[in-house]
C-alpha cells in the first residue's frame, strides 16, 4: 500500500485512536480541575481529596493514569502477540466504553477518590491499547510510510488531546458541566468502538502462552530489546519524551495558578497550547522525517529546541506582572509561544524514536517490544509526574522547574552529540537487518 490516506485501512484505526485520546484527556483534565478546584475552595465540598492531597491534583492524576501503563504494559504486549490484533483492537475499545460510562457515574457523584479511581482503570485499558496500536502499524503501512504515518496519528493525537483538555476543564466546573463532560467521554467512546469495528484483519504471530509473572516479564523484556541492534536507545529516548511532558502537564497548574495569575479557565487554555504545540511538532517531524535520511538529527533538533523554549519560559516568567493585564495578550505573545515551542519540539524528538522502534522489531515479538516501550513509557511519565512535588518541596517555584527541564534536556542533547557515531552505526546495522529479513 502506497497511500495510506483517504483508505479503509487508514481511517478505523485512525479515529478510534483520536477518539480514545481525546476522552482520555478530557477526564484527565477534568479530574485535574476538579480535584484542584475543591482544594483551593477548602476542602469538604464535591471531588475533595482527603489528607489535603487535592494541592497536587496534577501529578496525582496524571501517576493514576500512566502507573497502570508501567505494571500492566508487558502483558498487553504479549497478548497483542497471542490475540490477533483486529480483535484485541475491537474488544478493547467496547472496555473503553464501559469504563468511560462508569467515570461519568462519578461525576455525577461528585466522588473524587471514585474520580481517580476511573482513572487508573482507564490508565490500565491504554496500557493494552497502546502497545496493539503501535505493533499493528506496520502490517497496515509500508516501512517507508511509517514516519509519515505516525506524524498523522500524533498530530491528530494532540489536536484531540488539545480538545480533551479544553473541553473537560473548562466545562467541568460549569453549571451542567457534569453531564456534558459525560456526555462528551460516553459520546467519544462509542463512536470509537464503532469505529474500530472496521478495523481490517491483522493476524497476531501467535505466541502460546502469556507469562503472567510481571516481573518475569520486565526482565525477559528488557534484556530482550537490549540485545537488539538499535532498539534501546530509541527505547529510552520515547520514554523521555513521556517524562518530560509529564512533568510539564503536572506543572502547569501550579505554574499558570501561582505565576502567571491564571484560574481554571487559564489553565485548561495553557494546557491546549501546550497539546497543539506537540501536535504541531510531531506532524511537521512525519512530513520532514519522511524525506530525511539522518532520524538522529531529527531528534536531535527536537532536543535543542526544547531547551531553548524552557529557558525562555523560566527568563521570560521573571519578570512577569500578573496584575498588567489579560494573560492572553499581544504583550504576553513571548511567553505563550515558548510554551507551544518547547512542546513542539518534544514532539519533534519523539516521532522519529518511535518509527525507529516500529521498524526494527522483529515481526515475531513485535507487540512485545511494544509493550515494554510502553511500559517504559508508564514508568518514565509516572517518574515525571512525582518530580514536580520533591521539587516544590525544597523552595523552588513552578518557574524555576522549567530551568530544571532546561537543563535536563541540555544534558540529554550534550549525551547524544558525544554518542553519533555509536548511535548511527547502530543505526545502520538495524536498517540492514530489517531489509534483510
């Protein structure tokens, strides 16, 4: 297949992918706005915390949803291998449905422990979405046509994931808000397992028996994918780019609140920004990587750019005056485009990674190898999620935390030049691999 769009094959898989992401992102956000909502209101009310842990609704929500994806990702990958994929792909996304249903039960409860609690288990059923999506690509698309494929699914990813985060935060707290916001999850989740229904056929390479024994598991995994010629570095590096926009997501809050003087409105705006910046950079890196030869300098570029926009934000947030006007203004157009720019370039980073990853599996384990990215990914956004609060707990402002980012990525960018030549080799013996199997 040639062109993938405008095709049978494309739009299924396509949609219920966006679909999912957005009613994903909808009740992240809105959990998150609630949550925080209920703290700053003093506690005692609808979606209140107990133990005043409503102050940190960012990075507790955002642990609820990607601490599933670590523990349970090496077994959907596994079940991915044994299952075949069109109808994995279907049945999980009618689980989606009913869990969806049940999330909008808890908003109509008013509940945030319950909230949290959907949360997780929608955590865990993209634990085993995840690693299927991305272990079935390849036998839909071409290996030429993988990057560019990949740059259309995040792009239209983060425009959902925008949406998502728009929507649910700002209609939450609304009058009726509840109902709408359940509506929207509900609404989104059926059309999606409609939509997967016509998923074309994509047999599994028939694994016999799933090992259940989860760190078993992990370690096979990992020393697995290690052994694989240029495999665990772009391993490492998807789960990076997870961390890093963890950790910026479990900040904005506190940054937007505290610094910028935003309210709810404010933030569920700057958390779209954010989401269509790293939309922004994953379309543009699909059509550009798709011409290019060198993934590293890709990655690479995505790297540098990131450290740039994270310095401006933390510079330009110093002299920022909460009380000279709208948040939302030409005079703050500096400052909302560092945000969107250090998103965007980490979605610049991540799409050639995670092409490369596609690539190179071995067909046989493919969803494995999927599975234990995925969980990489779990752990390494879950660790970006926890960083905020140690943070904040020594004296540092969610300004200064994106210096931290900023100097975080610099080392990242100082690692990878001193390793090209390694990484390139590596490289290049993978591609040769994968032309000769």
């Amino acid at each position: 297949m040639t062109q993938f769009v405008f095709t049978r094959r494309f739009w299924p898989l396509f949609g219920a992918n966006t679909l999912g992401a957005f009613a994903d992102n909808t009740l992240r956000m809105a959990t998150i706005v609630a949550v925080y909502a209920a703290f700053t209101a003093g506690g005692g009310g609808a979606f209140d915390l107990p133990w005043g842990l409503g102050e940190h609704a960012g990075s507790l929500v955002s642990v609820a949803f990607t601490l599933p994806v670590f523990i349970f990702s090496v077994i959907a990958g596994q079940l991915a291998d044994k299952v075949h994929r069109h109808v994995l792909i279907r049945q999980l996304k009618v689980i989606e449905l009913i869990l969806m249903a049940t999330a909008a039960v808890c908003f109509a409860m008013g509940n945030g422990p319950l909230l949290v609690l959907a949360l997780f288990l929608m955590g865990t059923q993209s634990a085993f979405f995840s690693p299927v999506r991305n272990a079935v690509m390849p036998q839909y698309y071409e290996p030429q046509e993988l990057i560019r494929a990949n740059g259309y699914y995040n792009a239209a990813l983060f425009v959902a994931v925008v949406t998502g985060l728009g929507l649910g935060g700002y209609f939450v707290n609304q009058e009726g808000g509840r109902v709408t916001v359940s509506v929207m999850l509900i609404a989104a989740a059926a059309i999606g397992a409609l939509l997967a229904r016509f998923t074309p056929e994509a047999a599994s390479p028939g694994l016999e028996k799933i090992n259940w024994n989860i760190p078993s598991v992990i370690v096979r995994q990992l020393g697995f994918v290690r052994g694989l010629k240029g495999l665990w570095y772009p391993m490492i590096g998807v789960a990076w780019f997870w961390m890093v926009g963890a950790a910026v997501l479990a900040n904005l809050p506190n940054y937007v609140g505290e610094d910028l003087g935003g309210g709810d409105a404010e933030i569920s705006i700057i958390q779209a920004i954010f989401a269509m910046g790293a939309g922004l950079g994953t379309m543009i890196a699909g059509i550009v990587g798709a011409k290019m030869k060198d993934s590293l300098f890709l990655a690479g570029a995505g790297v540098a750019g990131t450290v740039v926009g994270a310095g401006l934000i933390w510079g330009l947030t110093l002299g920022f005056d909460p009380s000279a006007g709208p948040l939302f203004s030409w005079a703050n157009a500096p400052l909302l485009s560092a945000l969107a720019l250090t998103a965007a370039a980490n979605g610049f980073f991540a799409v050639p990674l995670m092409t490369a990853l596609q690539r190179r599996a071995p067909e046989a384990e493919r969803a494995r190898v999927m599975g234990t990215a995925n969980m990489t990914n779990g752990l390494a956004a879950t660790v970006g999620a926890l960083f905020i609060p140690p943070l904040r707990s020594i004296g540092l402002s969610a300004a200064d935390i994106f210096l931290v980012l900023a100097i975080l990525q610099l080392s990242l960018l100082i690692f990878m030049w001193r390793r090209k030549r390694t990484f390139r080799a590596a490289a290049a013996e993978a591609e040769a691999a994968v032309a000769g199997r």
